[in-house]
C-alpha cells in the first residue's frame, strides 16, 4: 500500500484560513446548530471580557477552552446557544475616553456633558467589540457573532445622530428603532449575537434588583475599608489594583527590641515595614501558641 508523500514545509496559517473558508463556504456552524436543534440543552453562559482593546494572548487562552467545552457537549449530542457576551461598564472604558478626550479629572466629564460620555464609552465598546470579534473568528471560536461591519456602523452613528430612526436585520425579521435603543437591545433574541452588559435589560434588571433590596429592607449605609482612587473618585477593586499599576517592591525595614515589663532581661524581637508608627506603638500582639522564627 502506497501512501502519498507528506510535506516537510507547512504553512500552517495558510491551512487555518483554508479551514475557515471551508467553514463559511459550507455553512458549516449553521448546518450543525439546526443538526441539535430539539436536542438536550446544555447551558453556556459566557463570561464576557471587557471590549476596551485588541484582545490578549491570555484571552486567546480562555476562548480556546470555553470553544473546546461548546464543541464537546455539541458532540455528546447538546443544543446550545452559542452567546458570546461582551463586558462594556467599569473604570477601563471609562479612562480610556478620558484619555481620547484629554480630561485630567471627573469634573472635565460634567462640564462636557454626561450622555454625550456616555456614548462615547458605548461607540469604543461596539468598536473593540468588532475587532474582538473578528479576532475571535480568525481563533476557528463557534459563537453567534455579531455583524462587524454593523458594529461599528452603529458606533459612529450614536456619536453623530443616536435618534436617528433605523433598520436592522434580526434572526426573525427587521427590527427598526432609534439608533440608541438599538444598540441597547444588543444581544436579545430579536437582535441576535452577543450579549453587551450595557443593555437596557441588564440595566433595568440592576435597578429592580436594588429596589427588591430597599423594600425589603436588606440595603444600609455602613462603613468599610476600602481602595480608593482619588483621581477617578471612586472606590477601585483588587483587580484593577493587582492588573493596573501593581509593581512588587524591594522596601527598608526595621527590626527592634521591645523591653517586657516586670520581666528584666527579656525582649520581644520585633519586624516592621512602617517604623513611622513606633512613636504611637503601645503593646505589642503575640499569640502565645505560635512559633515564631
């Protein structure tokens, strides 16, 4: 039996477009989703990352496994509904535009206006959201994407005219509305694709929760210690602490003698990064159970 010669020099982007042009041409995820339609659900919820910038290798990493469990459970005989979702709200969107914008503090945002900010963040999020998109699709990651193109139509359009009264293309017919209802329906079944966190739905959906938590009497005003950042004047969370400007550093410390009272000749050895707080230091905290090296 004669085998045909293999070749030593792939070009292995070559053959990944040669895969994805395959894909499109025989509409291959289309074909496949109405195969398991009626089948056993099997539930994915995505969680979305924020579309704020090109995405990273380690994104890369996570759609990679989140595509492997789709198409393992697709292949255990599974209906699933293939929603990618994308993370518009928080602080990185929201500097970003301070920065396109060349704003030093919160009030550079008052004085240019609230809502036009606000769609500002929202054009950035539909932009990065295409190209998150495309990149996603060059990964071969089956998902109901969204129309690229659409996207940042969309974008420029709630920039220069968000009332403007337009026609897109659902799953099941057209769905006319303005401009900024439009792109705040992205994601539900009459629109298609994936899911934004800035939608009406999800918005509406936070503000009836926290009404459900004042009525029944679960909300209070307390106090905490917390990150703050005085420059966005709000409260900052680990991750944005660890992930933006984290740096390990190499600090003097200092290391005593505490004399003990009534005990001549005994002192606690004693470790501290903030030797200005010795003045007011008055009793140290010892756990008589520990071993301390």
């Amino acid at each position: 039996m004669t085998f045909k010669p293999v070749p030593t020099n792939l070009d292995f982007v070559k053959q990944e477009y040669e895969v994805l042009d395959f894909w499109k041409e025989t509409n291959a995820f289309e074909k496949m989703r109405q195969r398991h339609k009626g089948q056993p659900h099997w539930s994915f919820i995505d969680g979305p990352i924020t579309a704020n910038n090109p995405m990273g290798v380690h994104h890369g990493w996570g759609r990679t496994y989140k595509d492997l469990y789709n198409r393992y459970w697709t292949m255990r005989g599974r209906e699933l509904r293939y929603q990618n979702g994308f993370d518009c709200q928080g602080l990185w969107v929201e500097v970003n535009v301070e920065k396109e914008l060349g704003f030093q503090s919160k009030r550079d945002i008052e004085e240019y206006g609230l809502d036009p900010f606000v769609r500002r963040c929202k054009a950035r999020v539909l932009k990065y959201a295409a190209i998150q998109t495309e990149q996603s699709i060059r990964l071969g990651y089956w998902m109901d994407w969204n129309d690229t193109d659409q996207l940042r139509w969309l974008a420029q359009l709630i920039l220069e005219d968000p009332q403007r009264v337009v026609t897109v293309e659902g799953p099941e017919g057209p769905v006319t509305d303005t401009v900024e209802q439009i792109v705040g329906r992205l994601g539900l079944p009459e629109l298609g694709g994936s899911y934004f966190t800035f939608s009406n739905e999800n918005n509406y959906m936070i503000w009836t929760f926290l009404k459900k938590v004042w009525e029944k009497g679960w909300l209070y005003r307390g106090v905490d210690v917390m990150p703050w950042c005085p420059r966005c004047a709000t409260a900052i969370s680990q991750h944005e602490i660890v992930t933006d400007g984290y740096q390990e550093l190499t600090h003097r410390s200092v290391t005593l003698l505490f004399p003990l009272r009534n005990r001549p000749g005994e002192r606690l050895l004693v470790w501290t990064t903030t030797p200005w707080t010795l003045t007011s230091n008055v009793a140290a905290a010892v756990g008589p159970e520990i071993t301390y090296v």
